[in-house]
C-alpha cells in the first residue's frame, strides 16, 4: 500500500468516524501462528498514577479493563518527567542525554535529537508497517519521525478523543493486510488554556468530581485551590479513560484484538508541583500497562522498568531489525503475565531543561529501597515549569510562604542541595535526605557508584573531563 492510500483515510474524518459502543469488555487471544503483529502506542500527556487500577479515587474503567486483559506494572518509571525529552526515550529506547532532545521540542526551543538517532516509527516503516501518528508529536526532527501519515494534529484546548479513536481506527482500516504501527499522543490530562479543555465534546459522557472529596496526593497542601484543580485535572483523565475505552473497543470489532500489542503510558508526572520535572516519585512513577495476546491477564508485576524498555518491547514483538546505537533496556514480553522479575531493581533517570530558560541537570537512581538524586547545578534555584508557574495550584502555594508542599517546605523545594539521598521504606514522601548521616554511608557509597557507572556507560556529556566527549573537537 503506497503512501497515498494511506492518507486517503483523512477525508473520512471529515464526515466523523463510526465507532462502537464503549464497554469494558474481556478482549484478546493468542495470535495465530503466521499472523501479523501489530502495534497500539498510546501516550497520555502528564497523567500521574491517577487510574482506578492504581488504586486511586479516578474513575478509569476502560484502563482497568486493559489492566486486567494485561500486566500492569507497579513499579514503572519514565527516565525523566518533561514532555519532550520522555516522548525521545519512549520512541529511542535512549536516556535524553544520549538522544539529544534535552528539552522541549518548541518551535522557540528548538530541542531536538542528535543526528542519526533511529526512532521506533523509522525502524518499523522500514520493517514494512504502516504507521501513523494520531493527536501529540511534540518531538523533532520531523525527518527522524517518518510516520506515514500524521492525523489530527494537537490543537490547544481541543480534546475531542473520540475523533482520536476514529482516526486511529479509519487508519487501521485502510492499512488492509498491512501490520500498523499507530502512535497515539493524546493531550489528556494536560492543563489547556483556562483548565483542562473540559466541557461537552462529543460521545463522551464528562465525569465530574467534588474539589472537597478528591483525593490529595501527598506532595500537595489541602487548599481550596489545589482541590478544584485536581478535580478538574481528575475530569480530564476520565475523558482520556472514555477515547481509550472506545478505541480498544473498536479495535476489537475491526478484528484486531488478537494480533495487536498495546502500550499505554504517561510522558511525565501530573502538572502539579512537585511532580512534573521533578525527579521525586510523583514525576517518575507512571501508570504502565502491556497487554499482549498469548500472555495471560490480569496481572500485576512488581519489577522495577523504565520507560527505555519501550523499544526494546516493541522490537520483540514485531521481530523488527533494532538500531544502529545500542540500546541500554529491555524487552517486557518475558515479564507479562508474572509478578516479579530478578533482575529488575534499579531505574535511572536524566533531566536537563524543560524550556529553554530551565537548565537544572540531574541525575538520578532508584531502587526499591532509596532514592539518590545529583542536582548538577545545585547553587540555581529550582524552576518551575510555566503551565504549573500559572496554575491555581502554585499561585494559591505561593500566596503564603507558610504552606508546604505536602510536608516539603517552599524553601527547600527551590533551593536543593548538590545530592539527595532518602531511605523510601520509613521516608515515601523524599522528604529526609541521608547524605550527612553516618548511618548512611555505606548505601550512598553504592549508589554513588552504581550511578556513576551508569554515566560512564552510557556517555554523559555532563560528566566534564571524565567525559568520553570531553576532548573531541569543535
């Protein structure tokens, strides 16, 4: 099928997109042998572990449902917690600071990947699967994302995710006996202009929540403000849960719920302070959840994975030929189906900028027990996101230099020391740093080393003279 056939499903957006009804039936069985294998990435865009699965007061149906046809992972880690170089690692299968993307992919950033380094969709169009791209890109080069067709592009404050689930489907239709491989970007639950795009949109019922009965995470204060934004931002997650819920139902009427791997995960921690950018368990710790036909259902793995196992789980899948550059995760199809793994008990993570005008490099290792965190630029303030600067949330925060962040004070959330070492058995919330205490030297010695060694394996320009870039030329 040539390009052309394939973007002729386009025109069919324009008359709207006939979908099945939503439910949350049980779907999917081992592929047949022979049969092609395809690929559903979804990406939702700053949803924290904010799903009923996850055991958390959102009403999230239809991903509980693809929790319990699948394995969903409780110990999931995006590798850092801004939009654009997390998307770089789910589509590289590399730390930003391999790929290049080491913040937004803004048109006035101008972030993008090194040069030649290869991208799931590229490696799968070369394989000979139709891909598309459906809502989001917000990564760059256009040339290192060679999708075949990219549909409904982001338009700020529109959530229509129903047209979403019709595009992907109108796609998979007119990819006929081709495999796909169809990313799709949702903006929910990222803030838009004036909230969260809630409102009427259509073949989506909206579910509404009381700001004084919402759940607090615990690294917000209990302000008026803070609740009504999280009821708010709870509203949009329910509306993501509605578009998947009947995109994965009309998956299964087109016939595909039987060869057709599906990912479905967040870039970044919810748009709040102290999750999104951060390091801290509220940026990192994500919703994950594979679902793939022939492996048993419902349930919940306990390994430790990040987000650079993306790739290396859709390689395996499709049996397509990997990149060029080595890549540093693993293949998560041997884990579906279990609860643990060996093997699996440490996550790195890599942050740089956000926009432009936020340089606050970290590096960061966790494990089941610690958390230890390098902030490289320390003697800068911590800066803080634009959406979160002008939410409701940080201007009722910083209203009254008083109130904590959860029981973090203001003080030490913007100034940070040069490391971060907290025991997460006795201390979840990362509130009591270790690095002084005697008692904890031997744990931050190895933790120093294993995150080292990391750097050096994984070539960190950041690490100065001991850089293997440190000498080269230009």
């Amino acid at each position: 099928m040539d390009r052309r056939s394939l973007l002729a499903s386009v025109a069919a957006l324009a008359a709207g997109a006939t979908l099945p009804a939503s439910g949350t039936r049980a779907w999917g069985s081992p592929p047949r042998p022979g049969t092609t294998r395809n690929v559903l990435l979804l990406i939702a865009d700053d949803q924290g572990l904010d799903a009923g699965c996850y055991g958390t007061g959102v009403r999230t149906p239809h991903i509980d449902a693809l929790a319990r046809a699948g394995t969903r992972f409780a110990n999931a880690y995006a590798a850092v917690s801004s939009c654009s170089p997390s998307r770089s690692v789910i589509y590289t299968g590399l730390y930003t600071h391999q790929n290049g993307m080491y913040g937004l992919a803004h048109d006035f950033h101008n972030q993008s990947l090194l040069d030649g380094v290869e991208t799931i969709p590229a490696l799968l169009k070369k394989a000979g699967y139709a891909t598309a791209l459906v809502g989001k890109k917000h990564v760059r080069p256009d040339a290192a994302f060679p999708y075949d067709a990219e549909l409904l592009p982001e338009r700020s404050g529109v959530r229509d995710v129903a047209a979403m689930a019709g595009a992907t489907l109108d796609f998979i239709r007119s990819a006929g006996e081709q495999p796909f491989f169809v990313t799709i970007g949702y903006s929910d639950p990222h803030r838009a202009p004036g909230g969260y795009g809630n409102g009427d949109w259509p073949r989506i019922a909206p579910v509404h929540y009381d700001p004084a009965t919402v759940t607090l995470p615990s690294h917000l204060p209990d302000l008026p403000a803070v609740r009504a934004d999280l009821a708010a931002y709870y509203e949009s997650v329910s509306r993501l849960d509605s578009g998947i819920g009947l995109l994965l139902d009309g998956l299964k009427a087109a016939g595909h719920a039987d060869d057709t791997l599906i990912l479905y995960l967040s870039d970044n921690g919810r748009p709040f302070p102290g999750a999104k950018t951060n390091l801290y368990a509220p940026g990192l710790h994500l919703p994950l959840i594979v679902h793939a036909p022939g492996h048993d259902g419902g349930a919940v793995n306990q390994a430790m994975v990040s987000f650079i196992d993306m790739v290396p789980t859709i390689l395996d899948w499709t049996g397509a030929a990997g990149p060029r550059q080595p890549l540093p995760g693993k293949s998560l199809l041997p884990l579906l189906g279990k609860t643990d793994a060996p093997g699996h008990d440490a996550v790195f993570a890599s942050h740089e900028f956000h926009e432009i005008n936020q340089y606050y490099p970290m590096r960061a290792i966790r494990t089941r027990t610690h958390s230890y965190i390098v902030n490289l630029a320390h003697p800068l303030d911590y800066p803080i996101a634009g959406d979160v600067a002008g939410s409701p949330s940080w201007q009722a925060i910083i209203a009254d230099p008083s109130v904590r962040l959860g029981r973090r004070p203001q003080a030490a959330y913007l100034r940070r020391p040069a490391e971060e070492l907290y025991d997460l058995r006795s201390d979840p919330d990362e509130l009591v740093n270790l690095v002084d205490r005697p008692d904890a030297a031997t744990v931050l010695e190895r933790l120093r080393r294993q995150l080292a060694d990391w750097r050096r394996t994984t070539r960190d320009p950041w690490l100065g003279e001991a850089s293997p870039y440190a000498h080269a030329g230009g």
